[in-house]
C-alpha cells in the first residue's frame, strides 16, 4: 500500500508547474518505487526520463491547446462552437499529457521490477 501513496505524494504535493518542482518530484518519485521494488540503487536513468518525458507531454499538450484554440480552427471549422473547440482542446491536453506522463511511469516500473541481475534502477 505505500506505493499507491508514492505517486499522489510525490507529483500532487507539486502542482506548481514550476522546473524545480517537477525535478523534486521526479526525483523523489524514482527513489520511491525503486526502493519500494527492491532495487535501491541510484535510480538516474528514471529520473531522467521521469524529468523528460512528463514536462515534454506537458508542454506539448499546452502547445495542442494553444493551436486548437487559435484562430484558424475557429475559421477552418465554422459548424463547431467556441465551446467545442474549447473541450477538444482540453481533451488534446489530457493526451498529450497522458502520454508522457504513461510512458515516464511504464518506463520506471518496468525499469524497477528487472532483474535483479542488472544494477541500478
């Protein structure tokens, strides 16, 4: 049960999209599951990852948004109303986001429970 606590302690406690925020949390995020997994060794390559591919998921859907809300999908798709447009944008965000975020975890579980032959986390 304490890794169902590591997640929301870890990333929740930092909603802030601040830089310093996301590396502390990332970083405490890879020491968590590595050591909860039995593989407490310094985890980097998961915190790499961790830092890289949930900011890049978060900017991307930041950046779907701005496109999808910019005014040439208005003009492009007069039948969809401000509103609609509005909710597939925030759906594109979910995606992208989703995305990164999935893949930085797939990557640190899978990474932490290896086999115990291969050192590191």
């Amino acid at each position: 049960m304490p890794l169902a606590g590591a997640l929301p302690g870890s990333f929740g406690a930092t909603r802030r999209a601040n830089g310093s925020g996301r590396r502390w949390a990332a970083s405490s995020f890879a020491v968590i599951v590595c050591t909860l997994l039995g593989r407490p060794r310094a985890p980097t390559a998961s915190f790499l990852v961790l830092v890289a591919t949930h900011s890049a998921g978060y900017f991307l859907g930041d950046a779907s948004v701005k496109w999808l809300t910019g005014p040439s999908w208005i003009e492009t798709f007069p039948a969809l109303s401000k509103s609609q447009i509005g909710t597939l944008a925030k759906l594109s965000w979910g995606l992208f986001y989703g995305l990164g975020f999935g893949a930085s975890l797939g990557f640190t579980f899978a990474r932490a429970t290896q086999s115990m032959q291969q050192p590191g986390c």
